[in-house]
C-alpha cells in the first residue's frame, strides 16, 4: 500500500498536498515522449508520479519513469515546480488534492520503451507542435514551459 493510500485511510476526501514529479523526455527528432492513461480516461500526459517516503523529486522522476515506461532516465535537469491554487483536484471519488509537480527535463534515455498496461493504453514520441486534445491540463503547461525553455 502506498503512503498516499495510507493517508487517505485517515483523513477521507479531505485536501492533501501530493508531491510528484513528471519528465520531459526528449528523443533525437525532438518529440517528446507522451503516455496515454487509464485515468483520466485516455489523457495523454508525461511520464511520472507520486513520491513516496525518503524519495528525492528526482529519485521519484526516475522510478516513475521506469515503472511506466520501462526507460531508465538519467542528466534530469530541472524545468520548474509548479504549485498552489491553480493545481487543486477533486477526484472522481471526491478525493480532494493540491499537487505540487517537480517538472525534469532530459534526452539521455535507454532501454526500449513499453507502456505499463496496468496504468496505461501506450506510449508514444510525438511532435510537441502537434499535442493531443485530450491532455492532463498541467502537463501540456509543463510542455508549452519547455518549448520557450529550450528556445532560450
């Protein structure tokens, strides 16, 4: 059972701050790597997740990453952290949350890309000027943060 699984356990559908982090991951062409969910159903959004207890933003960006996508990541370069009112969710299950995203960026990646089929339909490199609609909102922020980041 995760730590966030065992907080819910004692304060029910009350707000938590939820610390995670997501990674742009870049390949040779310059598409970033996107992962299709399960939840929300069919948003495509970056790789990435939860901390758990003792975790670095970092040590969670990596272990996430391979968890979702079976790619070990590595030169994490930090983008931004994004943070407060605008980041507030209310599950489906009326879960209440504030999430604080550590945003990485990186384009030294191996092993071969495999989708967790347990939390996602795929993955897949795509052309970032060519984004699907049905995105998590912050991540396409996150996305749009790297593109200006880049050109800089």
């Amino acid at each position: 059972m995760s730590y966030v699984e065992d907080l819910r356990k004692m304060v029910g559908h009350r707000p938590l701050i939820l610390v995670g982090s997501v990674v742009v991951i870049v390949n040779n062409e310059g598409e970033v790597l996107l992962q299709q969910r399960r939840f929300p159903e069919g948003a495509w959004g970056l790789p990435g997740g939860l901390m758990e207890l003792g975790e670095s933003t970092e040590d969670a960006a990596k272990r996430e990453v391979f968890e979702e996508t079976q790619l070990y990541v590595r030169n994490l370069k930090l983008l931004n952290v994004y943070s407060g009112e605008a980041y507030f969710t209310t599950a489906k299950n009326g879960d209440e949350f504030y999430s604080v995203t550590t945003a990485y960026v990186t384009s030294f990646y191996r092993g071969s890309l495999q989708a967790d089929l347990e939390e996602s339909i795929q993955c897949s490199f795509l052309n970032p000027a060519d984004l699907p609609e049905k995105m998590i909102g912050s991540h396409r922020q996150i996305i749009e943060d790297y593109l200006r980041y880049d050109s800089i």
